[in-house]
C-alpha cells in the first residue's frame, strides 16, 4: 500500500473486512508505505492549525463504507457517528484542543481538517485492534521511491499454488529498504509538482531579486511567519485554498471577528501584524459560499431532467452522449427549474402572472422535445420574459463571473462592488432554500454527483471531456458550488471593510518590475487611481499604495456571461483571459508588493508530478498518461494515468496491464470526475447518489481482486 491517507486506509479496511468475511486462511501481510503518519496521511495531519476547515459538513464524510452489497466492516464509524461518540465518551488520547472543537460541533458544522484527521487515525487504530487471525500489517514512515518486476525468478505457472500471484514486485523505499510483494496499491494522493513556465519564472526573478514567492502547497506546509506584515503581498487565486492564506494572515496573527448586534455582519478587530492582501483571480471575486442547510443537497429541489434514469438511457440506447449536446442540456433546465420554482414560491410578487400558470408553462418549455437546444432555450427564454420581472431573471451563466461586463473607474470603487458582492452572498446563503440563487447551484450540486457517475470510464466522448467538462464545466461548476462556508465570505467582506484586504480585479495581468524590485498585478476593467490608504484598522493598511492607470477594456468574449446555448458556456468563465507573467522594467498601471502567494494547491498532473515513485513508473514504461481526441483529431495529454477498470489498473507505454498493479484516488483524475472530494456518508434523507460512495466501492474492489490471487 503506497500512500497511508484516507484512500489507503479505505483499502486495509476492505481487505480486513472481506478476509475476515470469506473466513479465509493462511495469511496476509500489508506492507504501509508513507512518510507521513498512517490514517491522517499528508493533508489530514493532525497538528495543522485548527483555522484550516473542511469545505464539507461534519455529517458528510467517511472513510468507511455503509453500502449493505460490501463486506461489513469490522471497526470503524462516520465521521458524524464518531463525532456524536466523542461528545460523549472522549478518546483518551484526543488533545484538549480536540475535545474543545469536538464538544461544540454539530453535525452541521465545518470541521477542522486537524480534527478530521484525528477521526482517521483514530478509525485506523481500531481496524487494527480487530486484526483477523492470520493477518498482519506493518507501517514504513518512509518514500517509496520505485517499483519494479522482482529480481526473482517469476513462478512457474504450472507449478503455482492455488491463488499464489504469478507476477512479484520489488518496492525501493528511501531509507534502503526493499519489500517484494504480490500486490502494489498506489493510493498516493497529493503529490507536489514541477512549477509550470510562469511559476519558474517568478520564482527565479524572486531568488534574484531578493522577493518572497510561495510556489503552490498544501496550505499546512507553508511557514507563514515569512509574510512580512505592514507590507502589501500579493495573493494569486480565490478559490478554497485562498481561504486557508487569508485566516493564516489575518486570525493566525492575533486579529478577531466580532459580530454586529443590529446585523450579522462582521467587524474585523486588526492585531498590527497583518499584511495588507491584495487578492487577485480570474473572475476578480472569491467561490460563492455554500448555502445553510441541513443537509449536503438541498431537499426543496429534486432533479427531473438530469437524473440517473436518464443518464441510464443513453446506454441503453447504445448512445456514447456528449457533455454539452446532451448531458448539459438536461442539468441546465434542473437549474433553471430550481430557480424558478423557488422564486414563485419565495417571491410570487416577483412573478408577472399567477405563481402556477407560470410554473405551469415553464415546464411545458423545458419539457425535452425531439427538437434542438436553441429552441428548447428559446421557449423558456420566451416564456420566462412574459411571466417574471426583468430584475428577477436568471442569468445563470453569470453567476459564476459577478463582475463580468462590468469596469470600474477607481480600485475605492471594486473593493465596494466587490464587498457588495460578498455581502449578499453571504446573505442568500443565511436564507437557504429560500433563496433562488443558491437553489439553482443547489441543482447544480445535485447534477454533479449524477454527472460523476454518467462521465466515469468513457462514459462520454473524449472530444466532451476535454472540451466541455473540463474545459469549461468545471471551472464554472466549481466556482458556484464548490465554495467555502458562509462565514468565509462574511470575514473577507470585514477584512476588505477594516483595509486588509483589497482586489485587483478581473483579468489580472502578473509581472515583475525589475527596477522597482516588486511584484506587480493588474485588471483592464479598473481604472486610475493613486492613493495611500488609510491606516487607522491596520498597519498593512497603512503601507498600501496604489497606482493603476486605465486599460484597455480587453475582447467583448470576457464579458459574455448570459445564459446561452452549449456554444456560449465558456464564454463567462473561460473568456477572462489567461494570465502571462511580464518581465519588462515596468508594468504599466500595476499594484506591486514585494511578496507573492500562489494559492492554490499544487498541479495534480501525473506528468508533472514531482513523486520520485511515479517518475520512475513513467520513465520505465510501467504506467502512462491518459490521451484523448480532441474535435480536431488532435491527441492531448489528460491529468491522470491510463487505466482499465474494473478494479482500476494502469496501462504500461505498450498498452499492456500488469497484474497486481493497482489505482486508486487523484491518479484516476481522466477516468473519473471529482476524485479529489470524500466518500459520501449515506444521507439521512435525500436521494443516495451512486457517485457518492464510488471510492469505498473502488477500495473494495482491490481488496477482492488482491484476495482472489
């Protein structure tokens, strides 16, 4: 077992399960192989600051399986049964910052990634009090750093003893030891990268000129303390791990939120020692912040078009579909579905005509016809402009770009449009399945566990995949329904209100003034403005200067963000336009700090992981990358490894399977979708989506396909 994190924890918990359920004999040894402690793995570590949260509730996750078709477990529970266990009869060996945290969660809580980490130590210690007779497991806190066909001689087939393996590895690890084994799983999980061209070369020019670059990481294995404060530092992304910097740079420095009586919105209470964020993306805006709710999907919206049944009848048909001709189409009405009927329930004064004859005729639209996309769209499009006010419409496409066709005079003027925005997200977040906005992405997040498993294993065409899931779906999809807790939104408006916090813009354009010896970031859509902002919430505050010129207002595609058909989904989120690293002694324009964060974590890319394991495996021909046909007939390097299922193994350079060489994880990332994200607690009501256990299954798998050789 390569990798000791949740992933490899799943498969020793299957293989103990499913011996000890054939009531098997002889024996089984399991070899652990992980320099990190075994259960919690690299991202999950237990000693991480407590600011880090999970981006799922605590009723969400598990490392082991509640499927009745599996083999039962022998130890083990929910993170949330664990939890409610803790609560009321604490392991002795929980820290009392861990039973802090742990007595006040609920089940609708974010956790603590530290204290999930404990969850899983904790399952894994257990599993190995209950060990089956015969078995046994040892644990290497060390690198694997190849694998090989063993030096010994191959068994004779003839001669092989009732499931005895015909093939054996030879597993090098860093510290000199060498394990030959029957089976090799690679559950190796985050893995670091090489730096893309871009990242290279900020990172050269800050080794020559004496600037601060924090490449992309696990947000855990920074050493935040080298952010200079009263400084400006210039943050890249806005997604989740932008959340993790700025609690680091703001809480982690002695600075507190404080809750307003007349509102709930927050002040921020500055320590001095932040710097001043200056926060940069793409879209220019932070993910939209999860709804509250009460469980993972919102129960008021149920799927009616892009559902498993459907998604069942393409392959009955004999009908390989594409994403955005056949599978978008169908998850676009549940959106568009979701939202109005929330907003006739919610808001019938927003409603021209009756709340039910409009509801009534926007189904009859929706209702799939044997006619094209286009008209589809344009039959809702015309019903939906005679029955609903105009400022109540849906522009779904936009929700995920909320400053597109939008250009702002001064930076005073994006930092407010940009805490308008944070504020009312927050807010329709605090209405839950009240609010049309968030029922829409509810849909979303509904369709994305049914389109997990509709696009696993070839499930669509490689054209699609490329294309449309990750060539826009994803980034748009991610964006909307991937976002942090409510409450991130609510501190990053307060950090922007006190001075910590200030934006770029859409579009930014990254460089390295060479005279000035800085970073420098800026937007085409914001205009002029020189000014040194006032000091009185926080140093960082204080040091700011800002001097950005006008820019040309860039290609009309960046600011296209209406609901459209298949052909103008990436125009929101695809058309701001790829960052490019400048060079020139000066950028035109341009905030600078003397210190830049990527935030985001790094590249889960197999061909540019830096493993020592996996280059090996590559170079030698054992394992290659995943290709696909683009529309052009062009092949195209995918992210994860080239496998077959079922259980998952990889293809070598000639296209052939090695026997009792395993996948299992974020190496699959171009067989399946979302394979970063846990396994599925099964909900207490809802629909069970079969994607949401889908990595226990795989788990469970290997463990049957190891045991039957």
């Amino acid at each position: 077992m390569i990798g000791a994190g949740p992933r490899g924890t799943s498969v020793l918990e299957r293989l103990l399960a499913n011996w000890a359920s054939a009531g098997a004999e002889g024996t089984l040894h399991i070899d652990v192989i992980d320099p990190y402690p075994a259960g919690p793995g690299h991202v999950w570590q237990p000693g991480q600051s407590r600011l880090y949260l999970m981006n799922t509730q605590s009723f969400y996750p598990t490392v082991v399986p509640e499927d009745p078709e599996l083999a039962p477990p022998l130890a083990g529970h929910t993170f949330d049964q664990w939890r409610e266990l803790q609560q009321g009869h604490p392991q002795p060996t929980l820290t009392d910052e861990e039973r802090d945290e742990v007595s006040s969660l609920g089940e609708a809580d974010f956790p603590s990634r530290a204290l999930y980490g404990r969850y899983l130590r904790s399952t894994l210690d257990e599993l190995l009090t209950v060990l089956p007779a015969g078995v046994s497991v040892d644990f290497h806190p060390a690198t694997a750093t190849s694998v090989r066909h063993a030096a010994a001689e191959p068994v004779n087939r003839a001669a092989a003893a009732p499931g005895e393996s015909l093939v054996r590895f030879d597993v090098v690890l860093d510290d000199g030891t060498v394990l030959t084994v029957d089976s090799v799983v690679l559950a190796m999980g985050h893995l670091d990268a090489r730096l893309n061209a871009e990242q290279r070369e900020l990172l050269s020019a800050a080794q020559e000129l004496g600037l601060l670059y924090v490449p992309p990481a696990a947000p855990a294995d920074v050493d935040w303390s080298v952010v200079p404060a009263g400084k400006p530092v210039l943050v890249r992304g806005m997604g989740l791990n932008f959340f993790d910097v700025m609690g680091q740079l703001t809480e982690g420095r002695g600075g507190r939120f404080v809750a307003g009586e007349s509102n709930a919105e927050l002040t921020y209470l500055p320590s001095g020692r932040e710097p001043l964020i200056i926060a940069a993306s793409r879209r220019g805006t932070p993910y939209r912040a999860k709804a509250t709710l009460t469980g993972y999907y919102p129960g008021e919206v149920q799927l009616r078009y892009c559902t498993e049944d459907a998604i069942a009848k393409f392959a009955e048909s004999g009908i390989r579909p594409s994403f955005d001709f056949d599978l978008w189409p169908l998850l676009h009405r549940d959106a568009i579905w979701a939202y109005y009927s929330t907003l006739a329930r919610s808001q019938p004064d927003a409603i021209l005509t009756g709340p039910a004859e409009f509801l009534r005729a926007l189904e009859e639209a929706l209702r799939p016809h044997a006619h094209s996309t286009a008209k589809w769209e344009n039959a809702a499009e015309s019903v939906i402009s005679v029955h609903v006010r105009a400022a109540h419409r849906l522009d779904l496409l936009g929700l995920a770009a909320p400053l597109a066709r939008r250009s702002f005079g001064s930076r005073t003027e994006l930092d407010a449009a940009v805490v308008d925005y944070l504020l009312d997200d927050a807010r329709r977040s605090a209405l839950g399945e009240d609010d049309p906005v968030k029922m829409a992405i509810g849909a979303l997040h509904h369709g994305r566990a049914v389109l997990k498993t509709a696009v696993a294993d070839s499930g669509i065409t490689d054209e699609s995949w490329v294309a449309g899931l990750r060539g826009w779906f994803e980034s748009f999809v991610e964006g909307l329904a991937s976002g942090p807790p409510a409450l991130r939104a609510a501190q990053l408006a307060a950090l922007a209100r006190a001075g910590v916090v200030r934006f770029v813009g859409p579009d930014p354009k990254f460089g390295v003034d060479r005279r000035a010896r800085t970073f420098t970031a800026a937007s085409p859509w914001v205009g002029g403005e020189t000014e040194e902002t006032a000091g009185e919430g926080s140093e960082g505050a204080g040091m700011y200067r800002a001097g950005l010129d006008r820019v040309g207002v860039g290609s009309v595609s960046a600011v296209a963000g209406a609901v459209g058909g298949a052909g103008m989904q990436s125009a929101a989120v695809r058309g701001l336009g790829a960052a490019r690293v400048r060079t020139e002694n000066a950028v035109p324009g341009a905030v600078s700090a003397t210190a830049m964060i990527e935030a985001l974590a790094p590249a889960n890319r197999v061909a540019v992981n830096s493993s020592p394991l996996l280059e090996q495996l590559l170079a030698e021909g054992m394992v290659r990358p995943r290709l696909m046909m683009t529309v052009e007939g062009t092949p195209v390097e995918t992210t994860g490894l080239d496998v077959v299922p079922h259980p998952y193994r990889p293809l070598g350079a000639n296209g052939s399977v090695t026997p009792g060489l395993y996948v299992l994880g974020l190496q699959l990332s171009a067989t399946q979708w979302g394979t970063a994200i846990a396994a599925e607690a099964r909900p207490k009501s809802g629909p069970v989506y079969r994607s949401g256990q889908r990595t226990l299954r795989d788990a469970d798998e290997i463990a049957r396909d190891i045991l039957a050789h």
